[in-house]
C-alpha cells in the first residue's frame, strides 16, 4: 500500500513538474517575442542612422567639391621671382584660400614661346611689352584683361669692391668681360641693347658680351666675379639673395631706352580664368602695389 501511495505521489509530482515546464516554456517564449522585437526595432534605427550619417557624408563630399581649391599658374619674367614668392603668394593665398598659385619663371622672351607652343599657363606676367603685345597679336591673350602695371629701371653693375673705375654706361667697356641678357629673349638685354646703340657703343659692348638666358644669371655671373660689369634690373641688384655682392654703378641715361614696363594679362587657353582674372585684379591692388615698391618697383603711371 505505502509502495502505491509512493508511485501516486511521484506521479503527482511529474504532472506538477510538467505544468511547470510548460509554464515557463510558455514565458520564456513571450518574453522572447518582445526582446527579438526590440533588437528588430534597434536594428531599424541603426539603420536610419547609418543611411542618414552616409547622406551626410555624401552631402560634405558634395560641398568639397563645390569649394574644390583651383590652383593657377603663372608664368613670369625671372625678376618678378623675388617678390612674387616672398610677399604676394602668401597675401593672395591666405585672402583667397580656394586659390592656389603655381610659378614659372624665366625670361619673358621664353615664357612667350612656352605659350604659343601650348604652355598650361593661365597668367602671363612680361617684363617688356614686346612679348605681351606679340601674344596679343596672336590672339594669345585676352586683350581686355592686360593691365601695364610695374615699371623698372636698368642698372649696370659691378663686382663688390671693384677697382675698374667703372662708373656709368659709358665707360662699360673698361671692363675685360660683360655679361648681358640675351636680347633675343630676354627684355633686359633688349633695353641693354637699345641704350648701348643709343650710346653709339654697341658694336664695341658686343664684342666683350657673354649673353645670359635670363636676368638671373646675369647677376651671377657679376656677384661671383665672372664678369666685370653688367646690366640688370634695379630691383634684382637691390633684392636679390646676391645683393651685397655686386655695387650699383650707373642708370641708363636719359632718353637713352624706352621705359621698363611690365604688362601682365590672362592666358586665353586657360580653363581657370575666373580665378587668373581675380589674381590679375590683386595684383593692381593697394596691398600688392605696396609689396612691388618694396622690392623696387614702381607703379605705372
């Protein structure tokens, strides 16, 4: 009898177990269906999320490309250098950071050539108006843009602490070696030129001349004592790195050359000529003007 009762109440027992399991089955099942709701939902708003961060990101990439920096170059006469990288590139940079500025520079005589053959230039800045005006013909550069801004002066010039008593143009040919820019292409030896024929000396110069590809090396050639004498720019003989090595002895006398003006004008070819234009507007202003007289030049009247 004690061994039935025991089965009943173990068989009692299971029922209750088994209602319990089926139970907490049932529980945990609905307690799972409102968490994998929610994961769902959290998924969803992890998406909306990702997709609104990535339209974001798509409407910055857009703006980037909107405000995309342009980067101009321009192509100018080797005396420019000086000043062009030392005062008006950072000026112009720092007030238009979507502005870029690349240079070349060298003898207009060159930077003419370099455009006709399809330089990517997109400013042409000349020392002489015989380079501007030969692209001007050619219909190489907008006429409305060319502005005669700067004006220069020639100087001749010696080693420092010469003693060929060399003083001015006329008593050049003291010296045994006289370096000159290239005439043929290089605005200074052109003026250098014109003020020695004017002189009635230029056969005579000529004979004692080594020619320079451009003004630069002209003042090398003096600095370094290769020449004895030689014509250059005021402004390369004042600001120049080599400056204190060569002595300012003479001007071109007067009515003995043309002025030294120097035109600059946007390329035509140029696909950047929003950006040339504004560049070439900057360098007629106030600021700009105050940077050329500090380096020699002054403005064309």
């Amino acid at each position: 009898m004690e061994i039935i009762m025991r089965k009943m109440w173990a068989a009692a027992m299971a029922a209750v177990m088994a209602v319990s399991v089926t139970a907490c089955s049932s529980s945990a099942k609905e307690t799972e269906a409102p968490e994998t709701e929610a994961a769902a939902e959290a998924a969803g708003e992890e998406t909306e999320v990702e997709a609104a961060e990535e339209e974001s990101e798509a409407a910055g990439t857009e703006a980037a490309g909107d405000g995309e920096t342009q980067e101009i170059l321009v192509a100018a006469a080797a005396s420019l250098q000086y000043v062009m990288e030392d005062e008006i590139q950072p000026a112009f940079e720092a007030a238009n950071p979507d502005i870029k500025l690349s240079f070349t520079f060298d003898s207009s005589g060159k930077l003419q050539t370099q455009i006709e053959e399809g330089a990517d230039a997109d400013v042409f800045f000349s020392a002489a108006t015989k380079q501007m005006d030969a692209l001007l013909e050619e219909n190489l550069i907008d006429a409305d843009s060319v502005v005669d801004l700067l004006e220069n002066k020639i100087t001749l010039i010696v080693p420092a602490g010469s003693e060929l008593g060399i003083t001015g143009f006329e008593d050049i040919t003291k010296a045994e070696n006289i370096a000159l820019g290239d005439p043929e292409s290089v605005p200074v030896g052109q003026y250098a030129k014109e003020a020695f024929e004017s002189l009635g000396m230029w056969d005579e110069v000529e004979a004692k001349t080594s020619f320079g590809t451009n003004v630069t090396e002209v003042l090398s050639w003096v600095a370094a004592g290769s020449a004895d004498a030689g014509i250059v720019y005021l402004t390369d003989a004042t600001t120049s790195d080599q400056f204190d090595q060569v002595e300012i002895v003479g001007y071109a006398p007067e009515g003995s050359v043309s002025r030294v003006i120097y035109p600059v004008g946007v390329v035509s070819a140029s696909t950047k000529k929003e950006a040339a234009q504004k560049f070439v507007d900057y360098l007629g202003s106030e600021e700009a003007l105050g940077f050329f007289a500090d380096y020699g030049f002054s403005a064309n009247e």
